[in-house]
C-alpha cells in the first residue's frame, strides 16, 4: 500500500516508518490519521515485523495537526444542526484520533520515536504512545494546543504524566513551554540523546535490531505486561501475569535460547502468527 504521509522499509525484522512532508514541517494531515495506524496494525497482522522505528524528514519531526484539519477541509458533512448531535460527532471524532496513537500502544511489537528538531502538538501526543523515545541535541517537546487556546485531547495528558513528573506535565500543559532534549533526557522522557540525525536513525535502528533479535513471544508479553502495570495496581497486575504466563510461555523460545549460546550462535526464533480476522 502506498502512503501520502510516509514511507515504510521492513528490513531484517525491523520496519522503518519515515514521515516524508519535510518542506510541510510533517504536518498531520486528514490522510495521516488514518494512513498512521493502518500501517502499524498491517505490520502487527503481518507479524514479521519484530519492531518499528517512526522516525522523521526535514527539520522538525512533525509540527503536529495540519491546519487544514483545523478549518475542515474534506470534513464529513453532518446532517444534523441539534446541539447535542453535533457534540456527539465532536465527540466521536475525538476518539478516532486518539485510536490512531492508540494502534502503538496495541501493537504487539514495541514502537521507537527517533525525534529531529520541533515534536509539536500531536506529535508529543504520538511519541507518549511509543514505548521509547531517542533524540537529537536540537529536539523540543511543545504541547502546543495550550498555545492556541485548545486543552491537548489526543493522549498527551492520560500518558506523559505517566513519563515525566507530574508538575512538570502541569508546567508544559499550562504554559506552551518548550521542553528541551537535555531535560527531557534528565527528566526520563528520552532514552538517549544524540549529537545529529544520522547518528539518531543509527542509534535507534540499533536498539530496535537488538529487541529483533530477542524472543518476539517474550517481547510482546513484556510489553503487554508493561502496559498493563501502568493502568493497574501491582495484585491485578501480578494476577494477569500470571494468567498470561500460563498460557503463553511455551518452553520452545528458551531451549533455543541455551542451544544457541552453547553453540556460540544467534538464536532463531519463529515469528508471531499473523492476525487473521474471523470474516477473512
């Protein structure tokens, strides 16, 4: 499938999502709400892709929501003028742009944010639901809704409190301040802060090579339960550990494991199953 937001490179288990509107700073345009988790949920289907990179063209990474989304160019005609019908659509229209940050969090492979330069708006919205993020020495976080006289409503104020401490969250959230890489990094918000681009695409090329190389079952269950903590106190947590582990862990993964270090080789690990739908 082709897309008009980015371009996709699925190489040696890890696949590669590029934002390519670098001269239109990688605004999220109509077509990138649903072109992003799309993509995501076809690689997760497929399963063959063990993790993804989303990195960036450009200057900045992405200077969030297209104002042409703001001023409803293409907007779904609503056949309605009744006040509480229209919130209702508002409403819904909401929950389909969370759902599209959504599909990272839901996907059974962890997903890295390698930010350039300016991660504006909705592009913090989408780094939140990354399960890591790495940058560049000239990178800044800004919740910019707050600036332009709007409340952040695509995930930043349900996960970066999540991230960071939770009166910085308040400080960004308040006043439209600039987070810069260093203390981001300080603060948690960024694994690892790199001196350049190229040296940033590498770096985190190499950690997602590295999570390849690992068990996919045992990732996506560390993942799966990762989240699950953060949403829960630590009995239901260990209860679905438990629960999950009685069905998932197989012994299969961890014989190859000892047999490839015996025979001083990498381990080869069988893909996920690909998601097929009950219709399909």
């Amino acid at each position: 499938m082709a897309y008009s937001c980015f371009d996709i490179e699925l190489k040696d288990k890890v696949a590669h999502l590029r934002f390519s509107r670098p001269e239109q700073l990688n605004t999220m345009t109509r077509a990138f709400w649903t072109e992003l988790p799309a993509a995501v949920r076809q690689l997760d289907a497929q399963g063959t892709a063990r993790a993804v990179v989303i990195s960036s063209t450009g200057k900045h990474f992405t200077a969030g929501m297209d104002l042409s989304v703001f001023q409803g160019q293409g907007a779904t005609p609503v056949a309605t003028k009744e006040a509480g019908r229209l919130r209702e659509v508002v409403r819904r229209t909401v929950l389909e742009l969370q759902d599209s940050f959504n599909a990272l969090e839901q996907a059974r492979m962890p997903v890295i944010a390698a930010i350039q330069g300016g991660c504006i708006g909705g592009g913090v919205d989408m780094v939140c639901a990354a399960d890591m993020r790495f940058c560049t020495e000239d990178a800044f976080f800004c919740i910019q809704e707050i600036n332009i006289g709007m409340t952040a409503d695509v995930g930043t104020l349900q996960r970066l409190p999540h991230l960071i401490p939770q009166g910085v969250v308040r400080e960004l959230a308040y006043t439209g301040r600039r987070l810069g890489a260093q203390r981001a990094l300080a603060l948690g918000l960024v694994n690892e802060v790199f001196p350049n681009h190229d040296a940033l695409i590498a770096g985190a090329l190499a950690v997602a090579k590295e999570i390849a190389a690992r068990s996919p079952l045992a990732v996506h269950g560390s993942k799966e339960m990762l989240n699950y903590a953060r949403d829960h106190g630590v009995d239901d947590s260990l209860r679905y550990m438990a629960a999950w582990q009685s069905g998932m862990f197989q012994p299969a993964d961890m014989f190859e494991s000892f047999v490839a270090k015996s025979e001083k080789r990498e381990p080869v690990f069988e893909d996920l199953a690909p998601i097929r739908r009950f219709t399909e």
